[in-house]
C-alpha cells in the first residue's frame, strides 16, 4: 500500500494535512475527511471546480441538504508522501 499526503487548505486560512496508506483504487479523499473531522463527515466538490470543495456533517443516514458545514471552502492536494530515512 502506499503513502500519501492529502492536504486541505482553507482560502486565505490554514492548512490541514493527513498522511493516509490506502491501497490503490480507495477514495483518499473520503479516507482522508473521516480522519480529521470524524467519520460522519464527507467531501463535497465545488461546482465546477476539481480542487475546491468543502466538509459536511451528515445530519441522517445519507448525505442532505440539512447537512452541517464544518469547513469553508477548501483546495484539496493529494501528493505521494516522502518515506523517512531509517538510521
């Protein structure tokens, strides 16, 4: 499985960066999201845009319009992640 960084930045804000090891194929995102902010929380992308979005709480069972923001609106990077040197 390999390493990676995904890093949520706010407009004009902080950043937030997650170190996730996901096999191939799994949403990092998503994986990523549930890591920070817990797990009923979940990615949503700005319309048209395929780096901005932001974190809602779901209030049910599946994602509403009641939903809870967490965050404003963020870029999202995902980027493999530098093994540390073993001494």
């Amino acid at each position: 499985m390999a390493l990676y960084v995904v890093a949520f930045t706010e407009h004009g804000g902080s950043r937030c960066p997650c170190r996730i090891r996901a096999a191939a194929g799994v949403d990092h995102i998503t994986l990523a999201v549930q890591k920070i902010w817990g797990a009923r929380c979940y990615w949503s992308w700005m319309p048209g845009s395929d780096t901005d979005g932001r974190v809602y709480e779901r209030v049910g069972d599946a994602p509403d319009a009641e939903d809870i923001p967490r965050t404003g609106r963020m870029t999202v990077s995902i980027v493999p992640a530098q093994r540390r040197a073993r001494e």
